[in-house]
C-alpha cells in the first residue's frame, strides 16, 4: 500500500464517528505522505413532491448546510496538519454508490464505526455490506482515533484475499514501526473427531500457513518484525476478535463470496470488533 502521493477518501459527516475517522485519515496521511480527500453523499430532500413528481422545497438550503459542514472539516484538519493537502466534494447520489465509485479512484477508503448521519445512512448495516463486498480499494472502519499501541494483526488463510491483506499490513507496520503478527484461526479445533492423525495434520496445515504468511510479510518489508499466532475457536470471526484485543489495527481480506443474511466473515468482524479493522477485498478478475 504506497500511499505516497495518493489521496485517502473519508466518508464524512458531522458525527463523532466521521470525526475520529477523519483524524486517523489525517495522521495516516501525514506519515505516508498523502493527502486527505473529504467527502459526503447528497441527495434532494425528501420532505413531499408535487404532482409532476418534482420536489417541492429548494434543495440549495440543504445543499448548502452540507457543503459548510465539508468546509469546516476541512479547516479543521488544516488547522491541525497544516502541511496536509486537504481537499472536500459534495457529491449527489445515495451513500453506498456514492462511497464505492469513488473507491475505485483511491488507495484507500476510511468511515467511522456508526451510520454516517441521517444522509449517509446507517454504516453497518446495507451500506457497509455493499461497501466491504464491492469498494475497489482497502476499507479502513474506525472506532478510534486514539489507539496508536500494539502490533498490527493481520489473518492469513492461503487464499489470494488474505495474502493482498498481509501485503497492506506488512506496509502499515513498516510505516508506523510496530510489529505484525500474522494469525490463522482454527475453527472447530476441539470437536470430539478432532483428534489423533486428523489433529496433526490440522495443526499442520495451520502452522503452513502461518509460516506462508510470515515469509510473505518479510519478503515484503524487509527488517519487519513478524510474530505468527495459530487460534482456536468456534468461528473464525470469534478468534479474529479475541486476538484483536490490544492491536493497533485488525486487516484482513475478504473475498466477497458471502451474501447471505448473516454476512460473511468480515463483515462480522467489523460488526463486533472494538477496534479499527480494514478489510481488503481482492477485485474480482485479479
């Protein structure tokens, strides 16, 4: 993730959660050497229609109090970073589509944790499903822009997603001087059937991994220190947000095959988790 140069895209509004997501984008970006690029999601008000179906109040007053709301973000975050190149737009369109075109122009997407307002809709719920399956670039959903301690945790599984996500952890920790620790989660590890040759092999294939993973990270950021943890559990979200307790970010990828109710297991996580997590989704047809 060379974030050098690029521009990270904030989904923004004026909630608490938008605001701390904003301050991460910001201190990210000044130690990469990007910039910061606020945006929010506009559409006409919905307050009646006439007969013709044309709205029947002047959308420039709402228009407007989005478009300062915007202004003074972006003063904000100059004030504080004065050498960041900070840039805003107001764009029309419902949150979802408006967050995942735009996602497809940048390295790197950030949202807070809750709903980004009464126009940009609730986050964990429909928007961020769509987002986490479809964004062309990694998410990044903050809850804090506080926690600057303990290693980056990344999950790693052999699949093309997890190794995309190794990659972009591997540059994160490089870039904050902090360990990573690579882990793989063993799901069902302690069934009754579990057991003599059948466990062996599992701890096996598990320690495999692992090792995959760490060689990938080193291989990627040279000097990087890469600790491996294998974890147990009843579902691999359960061990990803056990393990995630104390880290100063959870990556992990996603491979966008789940749409069931229930979600898949990044959505899961970032559902539950109590820390920043980024999800990197592997384009389809790479």
């Amino acid at each position: 993730m060379d974030l050098n140069g690029s521009r990270i895209v904030v989904g923004y509004d004026d909630t608490s959660a938008a605001t701390a997501a904003v301050r991460w984008a910001a201190e990210l970006a000044q130690d990469a050497g990007a910039g910061v690029h606020l945006v929010h999601a506009w559409t006409w008000p919905l307050i009646g229609q006439g007969v013709s179906g044309i709205p029947v109040i002047d959308p420039a007053g709402p228009r407007n109090q989005a478009s300062r709301l915007l202004e003074d973000a972006a003063e904000r975050v100059t004030h504080q970073y004065p050498d960041l190149m900070v840039s805003s737009e107001l764009l029309p369109g419902m949150p979802r589509e408006v967050l995942e075109e735009i996602s497809g122009q940048t390295e790197l997407l950030v949202v807070g944790t809750r709903g980004l307002g009464a126009v940009m809709g609730v986050l964990l719920g429909s928007v961020s499903r769509g987002i986490l399956h479809d964004a062309g670039c990694p998410v990044a959903v903050i809850r804090s822009d506080q926690h600057r301690a303990g290693p980056v945790l990344v999950a790693y599984d052999g699949s093309d997603a997890a190794g995309e996500a190794v990659d972009r952890a591997a540059d994160l920790s490089a870039l904050w001087g902090t360990p990573l620790r690579v882990v793989h989660v063993r799901v069902g590890a302690h069934a009754p059937y579990d057991s003599g040759a059948e466990a062996w092999g599992a701890g096996r294939r598990s320690r495999d991994l692992l090792e995959q993973g760490a060689a990938r990270a080193a291989e990627r950021q040279d000097g990087l220190e890469v600790q491996v943890r294998m974890l147990e559990d009843r579902s691999v979200a359960e061990g990803l947000l056990a393990a995630a307790a104390g880290a100063r970010l959870l990556v992990l990828g996603h491979r966008g095959l789940s749409r069931s109710r229930l979600g898949s297991t990044a959505h899961a996580t970032v559902l539950h988790a109590t820390g920043n997590v980024m999800v990197v989704r592997r384009p389809e047809g790479t």
